[in-house]
C-alpha cells in the first residue's frame, strides 16, 4: 500500500498549486481516475486510511468539492472524503467547515450521484446529531426519491431500445445507448448508496436500546389492554 500511496501522492501533488477551477478537462478526468483510486486504497487499507487523512491531500481534495464542471470528479470526491471520514472524528471536523457546500450538492438539479453521495457525506460527519439538523427533512427526500424509481423498468426500457447484433449479444457502442446504460447503472448505484445510507441511520444511537424501549412500552400497553377487554368481559 505504501509503494501504490507515495507514486500517487506524488502525482496529485502536481495539481495542488493549481487552483481548482483553472484546470483543463484533460486534468479533471486524470484527477477524477486519480481520486477513484485513492478512494478504493483508503477503503481497503488502514495504511492508506492514516496516511491519506493524516498529509496535505486531504486538504486538496477538499478544495475540489468546488469543481462545477466535472461531476464525477466531485463523486469521487464525495465518497473519498465519506470513507476517510468513517469513525474519524477529526476529519469529520475538517469537512464539516464545507457543510454548506456539501448541502448545496444535496439539492443539485440533474446529478442523482451528486445528490445521493452528498447525503452519505452529511450522515457519515454529522452521526447522530444528523436527525437534529436542518438538512435532514432534505436528505431523506433525497433517499425516497431515489429508492423509489423503478430501476427494473428503466433496465427493460434500455434494454428493449439497445440494438441486438446478429449473434443475439446486445451492441451497446453509441452516444444515446452509452448515456442509458450509464443512467441505469447510476441509478441501481445510487440506490445501494441510499440503502447503506438508511442502515447507517437505524444503527446510530445507544446500540438499539430506544427500539427496545419503544417495543416493551408498546407490549406493556397491549398487555394492559387485554386485561381491561377481559375484565369488561366477566363483568
């Protein structure tokens, strides 16, 4: 995991003295690649974990939650921080100083991975003070919408548009075929997301004893109305 951090280190230390909105195209893509790989190293490696919330990177890909014109990167982003600041307080402290642009990415008008990553991020940082905060009438609108599309309807829908080659395998090459099956496979992506999310959400609090507690006051308070109905009935 070192040998794979330090050369990627090395290379996303060109980007940093550049601001984030002077960047070409070309550079958002290769930064895009970059932090997709950085993400998965951070979440499969304690090593990579330390080493990445502990070095000036995590800074820098702070700075590029204000990237307006490359949305993957800014996904990237999303989970990348979401995984780095899983259970750790301190990088928890340092992103919530951007909450209210992560907020702002909660009600992005076209991007469903925006909006459903951004609402991972807000739940991961904020714990169990996120069922106090303003945003989360927000982020649960977020989660019903998009646990609501019938995904197997759009997947049919692609699917019976897609043109079939004469061997019977799906050709899926070209712009309008390429932007369905992308849409799709954001949107199954999207929906696992929100689902890991509302399981994070259920988990929070004092290990279940409030869903305990709610479960015995509700069996007591049937139990009392049993013994009224069969008091009523010998009287």
């Amino acid at each position: 995991n070192q040998d794979v951090m330090t050369p990627l280190e090395m290379f996303l230390s060109n980007y940093q003295s550049s601001p984030a909105d002077s960047l070409k195209e070309a550079d958002l893509n290769i930064l895009t690649e970059a932090v997709n790989l950085l993400w998965n190293l951070v979440e499969a490696s304690p090593t990579a974990f330390n080493l990445f919330t502990s070095s000036t990177l995590f800074d820098f890909t702070l700075s590029l939650l204000a990237v307006e014109s490359n949305v993957y990167l800014v996904v990237g982003v999303l989970s990348l921080l979401s995984a780095a600041c899983d259970q750790n307080s301190a990088a928890s402290k340092k992103v919530l100083a951007y909450q209210s642009r992560i907020e702002a990415l909660l009600s992005h008008p076209t991007s469903l991975k925006l909006r459903i990553n951004s609402a991972l991020l807000l739940a991961t940082i904020l714990e169990d003070s996120i069922f106090e905060s303003p945003v989360f009438p927000s982020l649960v609108q977020t989660l019903d919408s998009t646990l609501r599309t019938d995904v197997r309807k759009q997947i049919c829908d692609w699917s019976s548009s897609a043109p079939v080659s004469e061997d019977m395998e799906m050709e899926v090459e070209g712009g309008q075929d390429d932007q369905n099956l992308k849409e799709c496979e954001d949107q199954l992506s999207s929906q696992q997301t929100a689902l890991e999310i509302l399981t994070n959400l259920c988990s929070l609090g004092e290990d279940g004893d409030n869903w305990e507690n709610v479960e015995s006051e509700e069996e007591d308070e049937a139990d009392v109305g049993d013994e009224m109905e069969g008091e009523g009935v010998q009287n």
